[in-house]
C-alpha cells in the first residue's frame, strides 16, 4: 500500500511541475491553493463525526493532522503534547520520496514541496476545526533517513 501512496505522490510532482512550466510558479501555486482548500472541504466532512465540538483544540488538532499523514501512508509519532502544543516526529514520508523519485530536493522544490502542498492542506483542514490551530515545521529532514519535527499549536489572540 505505501508503495501505491508514494506513487501517486510521484504522479502528482509530475503534474504539478508540467503545470507550473505551461502556466508559471505564480498560477501554479494559486491553483494548488484553491485544491488545497476543496480538499480541506472533504475532510473536514470525513472527520467532522470523529471530532466533537467539545474536544480540546490540541485533541483536535493532534485528530486532524494524525488522519492527514498517516491516511496519506506517513508515519508519524506524537513526540510531546501539553494544552497549547503538540509536536511529532515524521519518520517515513511519502510526499518526501516522491520527490526524490523525480529526482528532486525537497529543498529545492518551490521552496519546499511541504511548505506549497502538504503544510497548507493540514493547515486549511486544522483552520475548519479552530482557526486558532497553527502547523509549523521545527526541523527539515535533510535526507531519506532523517526526520522532521513538525508542531501543532494554539496561537494566542
């Protein structure tokens, strides 16, 4: 099953370098925008019955992004987590092999696949169930066999 999601990842660098060489970086990234909220749309319908408006913002947030990466075949480990935070250790990532099956550095990449793609998507599902919860990358991984370290927390009004 990883083997399918990393894949599709795969298909989806494709398509979105060809869509940003026919349109320009500018369009490209607008229109990866407007996806990016229609797809928040659909999960938060998914998840809107596992999520109780009474739950924690933190519980939430920690619901939202678990669904997001690990549907999405990542691993994930909550590293530490209080009332205003959470913080996750990202182990295997198919978004970042999909990279490096196209032969691209994450880094490299339009700044950062995560930063266009992958961190505003859970950011816009996150948004939908409190607009107080925020997404943050602490640490980038720099190879296969490294991690990121990535946060959720409530942002003070």
């Amino acid at each position: 099953m990883y083997t399918g999601i990393r894949r599709s990842y795969t298909l989806l660098v494709q398509l979105l370098m060809e869509v940003i060489e026919e349109l320009g970086t500018d369009r490209g990234i607008e229109m990866l925008q407007t996806a990016v909220e229609r797809q928040a749309d659909v999960i938060e319908k998914e998840l809107r019955d596992r999520i109780p408006p009474e739950m924690p913002p933190i519980k939430k947030g920690i619901t939202v992004y678990r669904d997001f990466m690990e549907s999405a075949g990542a691993e994930v480990t909550l590293r530490d987590e209080d009332d205003g935070q959470a913080t996750f250790w990202v182990k295997r990532c198919p978004f970042y092999e999909a990279l490096l099956d196209v032969g691209i550095d994450c880094g490299y990449f339009l700044g950062g696949l995560c930063t266009h793609l992958t961190l505003p998507a859970i950011q816009a599902t996150l948004t939908r169930f409190d607009p107080r919860l925020k997404l943050e990358t602490r640490i980038v991984r720099e190879s296969a066999e490294e991690l990121c370290l990535e946060r959720i927390y409530l942002e003070k009004p």
